[in-house]
C-alpha cells in the first residue's frame, strides 16, 4: 500500500484548522451544508482507512490464510503495512466506533427529550412568552419547534430588535438546524481531530439565523445591537446557569480571540461574504482527495488478496 | 424527607450510567404527561427501568426544593405535580434542568451563548462606537 492510505488520517487536521476561515468567508447557509457534509464524509474516510490498515494484518493471520485460501508469501511480500501499525488502527477504529455509537445514542435520547418538552410547553403557538425576568431566548427542537422568549429578554429589546430576535430563532426552527450541529458533533465523535470543525458548524448556523434576520429587518446594523443587547442582558442574569460546561467554555476563551457573540456582531457590521468558488472548490477538493485515496487502498487491498489467491489481477 | 439529607445516598443508588439531571428531566417528563398528581411509586413504574424507590423520592423532593414541583399530601404519601403554571414559569425551569445534561448547546438553539468577560467589554465598545458613528 502506499503513503496515500493516510492522507485521510491527516487531512482532518488540515480541515481543523481552515474551518474557521470556511465560517467567516462564505455564506453562512453554504458553510453549514459545506462544514457538516465535510465532516461527515472526513470521519467516514478516516474510519474506512483504519479498517483497512486492520484489514491488511487480519489477513496475515494463519487462520484467515488457510479459510481464504491465501498464498502466505505473496501476502506478507506485497503488503508494507506493519503488524503494530494496523493493530493500532484496530484499535482505533474500534475506539472511534465506540465513541461514534455513544454520542449518536445520547444526541438521540436528547433531541426526543427536547421533542416532548417542545409538545408540553403551554400554549398551541409557535412562541412561548414566559414571566421569567432573566434574559434569554431559544428555539427546543420538535414537530413542531417551539421558541421559547422571556419577557426579561424582550424588556432588554427595542420593538425592532424583538423582530431581529424572533426571525433569528425561526431561522433556526424552520430549517432544523438542530440537526447539522447533532450530525457534525458525531463526526467529530468518531473521530476528534473534527471537533474545531464541529464548533464551526455550531457558529455558522447562528450566522445563517442572524444573516436571515437581517435581511428580514432590511438592516445589518439593527440586527447587530440586538445580538449585542441580548448578550450583555443574558450576562446580567444570575450566575447559577453557568453550568461546568459553559464555565469551561469561557475558561478557554478568556485565552484567546474573542467568542461566538462579537464575532457574529463583528460579522453584521461588515458587508455580508459572498461566495467565493476558490474556498468552495479548495474545500471541497480536500474532501474528494480524502475519499479518493480510500476507494485506491481498499482496490490495492483487493487487488493483493486476489494475488494471494493466485487469481490474475 | 428532608431534602438536603437526600443529597448524598442519592448519589450511591442513582444507576451511574443515568446523570442527576438525566434523571429529573425524565422524572419530569413523566409528571409534565401523567395528566394527575402522581406518587413516588406511580412515577418510579411509568420511568421504568430498574430505579430505587428512594432514588425517585429523592429526585421528587429535590425537584421541589427548586420549586419545579408542586405537592399535595393525601393519606401518609405526597402527591406530585409541575408547579402551576404561571405562564410558563415551569416551562424556563425544565429548560434549566434539560440544560443541566451534557448535549445543552447541541440541542437548544440559544440566540445568544455566554459571554467571557473580554467579550462584555468588547460588545459594550462596539455598541458605543455604533451610537459615536
């Protein structure tokens, strides 16, 4: 087998580190489609390369020898794949599907639970008000979703702003974007290297909700300060909802740029991206090297098993 | 039962594949559907699975020390229900408790996520450069 086998072992890196470029170049809408599809097709490449760097010991096995009836020799001289390396991949692959099948199963259990809150919240209409003073705001996912504003938030708003919020989180309800984020979080699940890509999945859908809301209220700037007036009203509210989870997120963000909300507010105030092909193109190129190498070592690998069978290749 | 005293030996008999929160979300769940006020024991029976009796009385008293639950006391057992719904106050609460599993920002879609303390200093300076410009 040659070096390309692994290309699709290292190109996750690769799409880790130009994820946020693809967020803040493109079109919000076509870099969610692009970054999920990416990580889903990178996790699916990566995973079909550690079987197949598995496949390529098993092989060497004399039990598996004798039952597929291989020439021993052939295999072991055609074969560069070390025993370690693909006992590691094995490995591997069986961790990735572990941690795959795990996420997938609580990400499940969690979007059917949000489904029932979403039927059991009061009220037959698609927005629920409640009496809360704290500020916030959020869409449950369910059929259908429900988004769910306390007065405490709509108080911390101009009438204009409670328009950029509700076209916001109807964004997020009518185009299930619950759903790129549960898909991009169980690639990244399989396979860790894709979690910066996962997070980039998470902004852009915010992005996609705040470039509809401004296109709805016709004014970038307006839909701007209502971002940034609904973060710094939620920052008031008491501290008991920063939850571990959050605390850790800030923890990590203390040490660096700065987080999703001025980005996003950041990103209304400058003209919006256009599409730009070279960054489609590049990406997308990434992705169809990482399934082409797949497709050549699993033909390579067929291609030395019927050698081994003394079939003609 | 106490609540406070609960804290503890419910950590000892929650199955540990189940987190806290898990747990009162399901509980929850369970009085937000069952139409009537319900026992320990008719909750434990609809969760299902294999769950202590003192596990969900645990889980019932602490639900109601955060005065998500309501209770009646009838005969020697209390009786609980989601609190009355003063539109929609049970409705935040149960977010609070779903917020408390591990999947939160997966799931619901906040309009706006926390903010570090950089990040308070630096909106408020682009909202006044806006009103300076």
């Amino acid at each position: 087998m040659h070096v390309a086998i692994y290309l699709p072992l290292v190109i996750p890196l690769l799409a880790a580190v130009s994820a946020r470029t693809l967020a803040d170049r493109l079109p919000p809408a076509a870099a969610t489609w692009l970054l999920t599809v990416s990580a889903l097709a990178l996790a699916l490449a990566s995973s079909a390369v550690l079987g197949l760097l598995a496949l390529s010991a098993l092989i060497r096995l004399p039990v598996v020898d004798a039952v597929g009836h291989l020439s021993r020799s052939a295999v072991a001289h055609d074969d560069a794949v070390s025993v370690p390396v693909a006992i590691a991949a094995g490995a591997l692959l069986v961790a990735a599907a572990t941690a795959a099948g795990k996420a997938g199963w609580r990400r499940v259990r969690s979007i059917v639970r949000a489904h029932r809150h979403a039927s059991g919240l009061p009220g037959a209409g698609e927005v629920v008000v409640t009496e809360d003073v704290d500020a916030d705001a959020y869409t449950v996912p369910g059929w259908p979703c429900r988004i769910v504003i306390t007065q405490g938030m709509l108080r911390a708003l101009s009438a204009g702003e409670q328009g950029v919020l509700l076209a916001h989180e109807r964004t997020h309800a009518r185009n299930s974007h619950y759903l790129f984020t549960a898909l991009a979080r169980l690639a990244a699940a399989a396979n860790p290297l894709l979690r910066p890509v996962a997070a980039e999945v998470g902004y852009a859908i915010e992005r996609w909700a705040d470039e509809r809301a401004a296109a709805e209220a016709g004014d970038r700037t307006l839909a701007a300060r209502a971002i940034a007036h609904a973060a710094l009203a939620s920052a008031a509210a008491p501290p008991e909802r920063v939850t571990a989870v959050t605390a850790l997120g800030l923890i990590a963000q203390e040490s660096g740029k700065p987080g999703p909300v001025p980005r996003r507010v950041a990103a209304l105030l400058a003209p919006p991206p256009g599409l730009s092909l070279l960054l489609l193109v590049a990406a997308i190129a990434l992705v169809a090297v990482s399934g082409a190498s797949v497709v050549e070592a699993a033909r390579n690998l067929h291609q030395l098993i019927e050698l081994a069978q003394g079939q003609p290749v | 039962m106490r609540d406070g005293a609960g804290q503890t030996d419910d950590e000892a008999t929650a199955p540990a594949r189940r987190g806290a929160g898990e747990l009162e979300a399901a509980v929850l769940e369970v009085l937000q559907h069952g139409g009537a006020p319900l026992s320990p024991g008719e909750v434990r029976e609809r969760i299902g699975g294999d769950l202590a009796y003192t596990t969900v009385v645990t889980i019932l008293s602490r639900l109601h020390a955060k005065g998500v639950l309501d209770r009646r006391k009838s005969g020697r057992a209390y009786y609980y229900l989601p609190v009355a719904d003063e539109p929609g106050l049970a409705a935040r609460r149960m977010a609070r408790v779903l917020d408390e599993g591990q999947d939160r920002e997966a799931v619901l879609a906040r309009f706006v996520s926390a903010l570090s303390e950089s990040d308070e200093e630096l909106l408020r300076k682009m909202l006044a450069d806006g009103e300076g410009g």
